[in-house]
C-alpha cells in the first residue's frame, strides 16, 4: 500500500516536472521580447529585395507604383518582424540604389554578382528573395513561393512559407514550385523566392500597397520561417 502511494507521488512529481519543463520551453520560444534579449542571434536570414536603381521591375498601371520600391518596403517590414523576433537579418539593398556597378556594361550581370557575394559573405542560414509578379493577362493574382530545383531545405522552406500565406492571404497559390532564378541557385542554403502578388492586377496593385495588408503577409512569411525552424 506504502509502496503504491510512493509510485504514484513520484509519478506526480515527475508530472509536474514536465509541465514546468515544457512551460518554460513555450515562453522560451514563443516570447519574441525574450528572444531579442538573448546576446546570440537565432539565426541569420538574408532579405534580399529585388531590383533596384535604373531596373524598376514591374510597374503597377494604374498608380505607376514600381516593384523594386514594394519589394523594398516588404523587405524592411519583414526585416523588422524577423529582428524582433532574435534573428540577425541582413539585407541585400536597404534603399533605393542598384546593386550593380556604375560603370558596368552588363548591369544585370553586375548585380548579380553583388547579391551573391552579399549573400555568401553573410554566412546566413536561409534566404528570403521578395519580388512582385506582372503577366500579360490582368486576371492573374495571388502570391507564390520558388525554391531551386534539387535544393531540398530550399523546398521544405517553400512549402511552410506556402502553407502559411494560404492560411491567411486570399489568393495565395496553394503550392510552392520550382523556379530558376540567380538568386536561388546562387546558394545552397534553405532559398526562397516569393511573388508577392502581381502588379498587372489592378486590385491588386492596390492592395499590395496597402500597409496593413504589407505586415499580415510580412506575418506569414515570418510563421513560415518559424514553422521551417521548428520554433
Ligand atoms: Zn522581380
């Protein structure tokens, strides 16, 4: 009887170890104030905002809003959630200049190689490429996610990033695919490219520069992310 009694109160407290343990764990993850304070980083992302300078990207018709200043504006929303958050961040371009070389012949080239070695140089863990889309036909919209092709932690970063915008963001393209692009195949690390909507769509060109549409996506990448490390 003794006996029974001892087993089951260290089996209690055993119990009440676990809950302690776990608790502490959720506040340890889930408070960002905490995690800022910690003296390492989390991890280190690269932002990477595309174009810039004399390449514009796409422009928005009806209010001649040009890609490379959205991706600009989502890149520094994004960076500030992911700062906030304990991670190192690292952006490719913070204003509105090029990254190519002025006296380049090939400035498309020139840049390039400039994010690159940026991207290299930054020792990162995972990279987050933003761009907007524009098509021919104006009924197309929504956002979708790239990885490369054959990158593997590319793919699985993709598809929670993916899963997290179709949570939330209406026409967000239910799967992420495989696109070829510089930036993602410049790197072996966890890659993603994000189109986030397109510009040829007039609602949303409009929406696209609404702020607090900018911050619930900027969300939405931020939970994909977290969801990728397993936070
Ligand atoms: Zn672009």
């Amino acid at each position: 009887m003794k006996l029974k009694f001892l087993t089951v109160k260290r089996k209690s407290i055993v119990a009440i170890l676990l809950c302690v343990l776990a608790i502490g764990a959720f506040c340890g993850t889930y408070f960002p104030i905490k995690a800022s304070t910690s003296p390492k980083p989390l991890h280190t992302i690269v932002i990477d905002a595309g174009h810039g300078g004399k390449d514009g990207g796409a422009v928005g018709k009806t209010t001649g809003v040009t890609e490379s200043f959205l991706n600009l504006e989502y890149a520094n929303t994004l960076k500030n959630m992911c700062k906030e958050y304990g991670f190192k961040v690292v952006m490719t371009r913070s204003d509105m200049n090029g990254l190519y070389s002025e006296s380049a012949t090939n400035k498309k080239k020139s840049e390039m190689a400039k994010r690159e070695k940026i991207i290299k140089k930054s020792k990162a863990d995972l990279l987050v490429s933003l761009h907007m889309n524009s098509f021919p036909s104006v009924s197309a919209r929504g956002s979708q996610v790239f990885f490369a092709q054959g990158n593997e932690s590319g793919q699985a970063l993709a598809e929670s990033v993916s899963n997290e915008l179709n949570k939330h963001i209406k026409y967000a393209k239910k799967t992420a695919k495989v696109g070829d692009y510089y930036v993602l195949n410049c790197t072996q690390k966890p890659a993603i490219l994000v189109e986030c909507g397109f510009l040829s769509n007039a609602e949303e060109e409009v929406l696209l520069q609404d702020k607090e549409y900018e911050r619930a996506f900027c969300y939405q990448l931020l939970c994909g992310i977290l969801q990728f490390f397993k936070m």
